[in-house]
C-alpha cells in the first residue's frame, strides 16, 4: 500500500494532503520535531525530539519503494529518492533523479553566499495558486501510484 510522509515542520499544505490522501484512503504520517505539536484527524504523528536532520533520518527510515513524501528540503528529498521513494515540494513540484543535483548545488551555492555575508532573496508569499498547483500534482502522483499497484 502507498503511504503519504509529511515533513510536517512548516509545511503549509498538511491538511490538503490528507484531505486527496483520504479520497484514496490512503494512511498518512506527519513527521515533526517537538517544537511542533502537530494533531490531525485522519493521519498519524510521529514526533522526534529536536536536532540537526533529526526528523528527515526518522522519516527516511521508513520510507518504502513507491511512497510519497511532501518536503521542501532537498537533502531529505536526494535520500527519499535513493529509497526508490517519490517526493514533492509544497508546490506540486516533483523532486526526481533528473533535477536532484542541480538542486542540491543551487543550495549549495547559496548557503557559501550567505556564508561570504551576502544575502539571497526568500520565498515568494504563498499564493492560492500554488495550493492549486499542489492539488494537482498531488493527486496525480497518487493515482499514478495506484495505477502502478494495479498493473
């Protein structure tokens, strides 16, 4: 069976994937620290006490071929992948072996400007659209997943 793995700390989109989890009826695990006391109906919560990555390796570990997680972090979504797990961003955009690298670079680069004490511009303010945009990401993944179980 799929399961859904939220890296649930700041997340914006938590309710709107259990929500399409449960069209499906899928389970749904919410990964946080303990600074986040995070409760939802219809998915469980898994907390981890605080520290460096301290949640992405709890979740890592249980992640199986096939399932989905929800993280803007790309290292959790570099190790993800290497499980043969399929991961996407708050936005709908899908973390793959194609675009992995460059992503992790591009964070690279920007943590050793950052570091050199220039500044780099933040996310954009969320916008309706990109709940929209991960809607129908998300709900796309998963039917392809099932799809893929049926076949």
């Amino acid at each position: 069976m799929i399961h859904i793995l939220v890296d649930a700390d700041g997340c914006p989109v938590v309710d709107l994937t259990i929500q399409c989890a449960k069209q499906h009826e899928l389970p749904v695990t919410l990964f946080c620290d303990t600074s986040h006391n995070m409760q939802r109906d219809g998915a469980q919560t898994i907390m981890v006490s605080k520290g460096m990555d301290a949640v992405d390796f709890v979740l890592v570990n249980r992640v199986k071929s096939g399932d989905i997680v929800i993280t803007q972090d790309y290292g959790l979504a570099a190790m993800v992948l290497a499980k043969r797990g399929l991961v996407m961003d708050q936005n709908g955009r899908e973390y793959t072996n194609d675009n992995i690298d460059q992503l992790l670079h591009s964070r690279h680069i920007a943590k050793k400007i950052r570091q050199a004490g220039g500044r780099m511009k933040g996310p954009k303010k969320r916008q309706k659209e990109n709940n929209e945009s991960f809607e129908r990401a998300i709900k796309a993944l998963i039917l392809q997943q099932i799809n893929k179980q049926v076949e």
